[in-house]
C-alpha cells in the first residue's frame, strides 16, 4: 500500500507542478482534471501490456513532456485574449462620429443648426471611454445578482421622467442635471432589458427545469415595461423593448408555448395602451403614409421627411458636398447623423461606416458563440441582438423598408446617453471576449444559459 501511494504521488507531484505554473487560476482545477485523467488513462493502457506500475507512469510523464513546456502550453491557450480588431472599429466609429459633429456645425443651416455641440461630444466622448475602459475590467460575472437593482432603478428613473421630467419633440421624458439631459425612456429601455436578462438567469440557477407557469410568471415581469413605455407615447422604444424583450427569451430557451403566450400578451398590452393615447392617430398617419410608400404612392405629405433625406443622400454624390453647400437636416446630431456624414463626405465614407458598423455586428455574434461559458456567452448574444437593432431601425428608416423612427446609431449619434450606453455595452462585451479562454465552460451553480436554437 505504501509503494502505492508513493507511486500515486509520481504523478501527484506532476499534475501539482503544471498546475503550479498555470496563470489562469480559475482554469487549474479543470486542468488538473484534464492531465490526471490523461495520465491514468496511459498508466492502465501501458500496465495492460505488461508494464510495471512504475515504469508506466515514467513513460506517461516522459511522452506529456517537460512540466516547463506542458504548462506553457496550456497558458497559450487559456490565455486573455485582446479583441484589437474589434477596438479598431470603435476607435474608427468614434473617430468619424467626431467628424460628423465637426460636419454638422459646417454643412447644416435653418432651425436645426447648433454650435458648440463639439465642444460638449469630446466631453461625452471622454466620459464614454472611462465607462467603457472600466467595464473592461470588472468581471462581468459581476453583474450577475444585480437584476432586481437594475429593474427597481428603472422603474424609480422611469417614475422621475413622468412626474419632473420635461418633454422633448413630443414624446419622451427627460431629466435635467446641470448641462446634461437624461434620455428616460433610452437609458431605461436598456436597463429593463439588461435586468430582466439577469433576473431569468438568477432564476434558473435554482430552478435548471421551469414549469409553463415559471416561464409565464418570468414574462410578467418582462410586461410590467411595456405598459410604462405606452403610458409615456414612447412608441420606439416600445418596438425596441419587444423585439429585446422577446430574443431575451429565445436565448434563455424557453418553450414556444410559452413565448406565444407571453407574445399575445405583450402585444395585447401594449396596443391597447396604445389606442387609449390621444397621439395615436398621428402615428396611424405616419404608418399609414409608410404603407402608401411601399406600395409606390408617394403623395403623402407625411413623407416629406423621407423624400428630404433621399434626396440629400442622391446629391452627396461619391464625394460630397463638403462645405460649399448647407442642408436643412432635421435632427442632424441623432438620428440622422449619417445623413450629416454622407452629405458632407459622400457615399465612400458612407459604404465605409456601413461595412464597418457591418462588421463590428458580424464579429459580436460570431465571439458570443466562441464564449464557452453559458452565461457569458447569452449576455454578449443579447448585446449583439441590442446592438443590431438600432442599426436596422436607423438605416432601414433612411431607405424606407420601416417607418420613420428615431433609431441613434451606435458610437455615432450624438448625446451622453447614447455614449453611455453604448460604450458600457460594448465594455462588457470586451471583458467577456477578454476572459472567455481563462474561465472554466461549466462552473459551479450556473449552467443554464443558452444560446439561440439549441432548446432545453
């Protein structure tokens, strides 16, 4: 039994030493699993052919390899991964947001042009990166139990909008804080959804099989908001919060009768709010106007904006209009800031936002399914899925295949709110393509989350 167990500690002593020598801590305890059993798997193969004890695990350890080289190895691969590309496109987007701004102070005239609004971006912008740089750096694991904090601050914040807060072009509340302007119904559609993600994942940590009624109990809390968002004539936001709302349930694999139920009563809430607002029958225009477009009727005078924008957009030509001629572009510093950028610059610049906004979505989705770990890897694909839609909203509103809206583009549009946003999602995107080599796939009490399409 002695030589046994002294044997047995030939390979110990191995394992601890590798082990020993791995950075990413959190990954030696799978790696230890992983070598132990590798060895012992040799020792019995090679004792099967009529080696001794000793001489096998001797021979098991000479054919691993040096405990130097071994460990190394394994450092190469778990290892954090810097996502340059991916920085590189923000740093490109930011860049040419900057120039929209500069742009916009030169190229836009009548009730729309602004000065100083450059000056107040860097600030923005400034503020934005010290966001994203640490968010970065906290562990996004971090946020886990966070979901309830999250929710009731929505709720409070939403609360503060409706009853101090001011409204802009209509629709919206915001709250003043010196010279900064809070976006209620923009920050807490994130926050509402972010939450709600969170809370689902919570859940089922401790119940890994949901009932239907679990799953219908989870998605009432996920309606609470949409009447929030109807009550304040935030229709965007609403269209937003559902489409989130809805993939936030793809992800977390809950059955379709669920997710049918739960749609039929999103959607029922949400229209009959809608139908009880004073404002509703100047969206129906709007709608209305949309559907005359699509079908070739272009006589609405709804659609004097979109024709505008179209035919700004046609005279940009490859290279723009630079300075030489001001445009009349309503809203030019958020929604329509690509407008701002293409007239200026022309279509080049405009197809090379658009392929870089492109990529930058392509290799979201494509990292989130190279996350091994099932919370992190649900967390980025629900940040990609918000990411998108906005871009779809935007520039699917400039072409005229959705209705007019108003969709910021991401890092490009102008506002602290946007900025905020934008770059916090972006910052935990980076802190989870950062450790997803460095973290164990399965770890302990969470090991639910899925992705799109792979079912319970």
């Amino acid at each position: 039994m002695d030589r046994e167990e002294n044997e047995r500690s030939v390979l110990d002593s191995y394992v601890e030493q590798v082990e020993a020598g791995i950075r990413a801590q959190e990954m030696r305890a799978s790696i230890r699993a992983e070598l132990e059993d590798h060895l012992y798997n040799q020792v019995e193969e090679q004792m099967d052919k009529g080696m001794s004890r000793s001489e096998a695990e001797a021979n098991a350890i000479r054919q691993m390899g040096a405990i130097d080289t071994i460990a190394e190895k394994f450092n190469i691969v778990h290892r954090t991964r810097f996502p340059w590309l991916f920085w590189g496109m923000i740093a490109i987007l930011l860049v040419v947001s900057t120039l929209g701004i500069w742009a916009l102070q030169h190229t836009v005239n009548g009730n729309y042009a602004e000065r100083g609004l450059l000056d107040r971006h860097f600030v923005f912008l400034g503020f934005g990166l010290v966001i994203f740089f640490i968010t970065s750096l906290i562990d996004y694991r971090w946020w886990r139990d966070k979901g309830w904090f999250l929710y009731v601050t929505a709720m409070v914040l939403f609360g503060c909008g409706r009853l101090i807060g001011i409204e802009v072009n209509g629709a919206g509340s915001w709250i003043g804080i010196g010279a900064i302007a809070l976006d209620v119904g923009f920050l807490t559609t994130f926050l509402f959804l972010f939450a709600i993600f969170l809370i689902i994942s919570q859940y089922r940590v401790k119940h890994p099989e949901l009932s239907l009624r679990g799953e219908l109990t989870l998605q009432f809390i996920g309606i609470i908001p949409v009447i929030t968002f109807v009550n304040g004539a935030q229709y965007y936001e609403v269209f937003v919060y559902l489409l989130g709302f809805i993939l936030i349930l793809f992800i977390h694999s809950f059955s379709l009768k669920a997710m049918i139920i739960g749609a039929i009563a999103a959607l029922s809430v949400g229209l009959l709010g809608f139908l009880n607002l004073q404002s509703y029958l100047i969206q129906m225009q709007r709608l209305e106007s949309w559907g005359s477009h699509l079908l070739g009727h272009h006589t609405s005078d709804a659609l004097w904006l979109f024709y505008h924008l179209q035919d700004l957009l046609i005279q940009a030509g490859w290279w723009g209009k630079g300075w030489i001629e001001r445009a009349d572009i309503p809203y030019p510093h958020s929604e329509h800031i690509l407008v701002v950028i293409v007239y200026a610059f022309g279509w080049i610049v405009g197809v090379g936002v658009l392929a870089i906004l492109l990529g930058g979505l392509i290799w979201l989705f494509r990292s989130s399914y190279q996350v091994k770990q099932r919370f992190g890897r649900g967390l980025m694909l629900f940040i990609s899925c918000y990411v998108t839609i906005p871009v779809i909203f935007n520039i699917g509103g400039l072409i005229g295949v959705v209705p007019m809206n108003g969709a910021n583009l991401p890092l490009l549009s102008y506002g602290a709110n946007s900025m905020l946003i934008w770059m916090f999602a972006l910052g935990l995107c980076t802190n989870i393509y950062m450790r997803k080599d460095t973290l164990p796939k399965h770890e302990v009490n969470w090991d639910r989350t899925v992705v799109i399409g792979k079912g319970r």
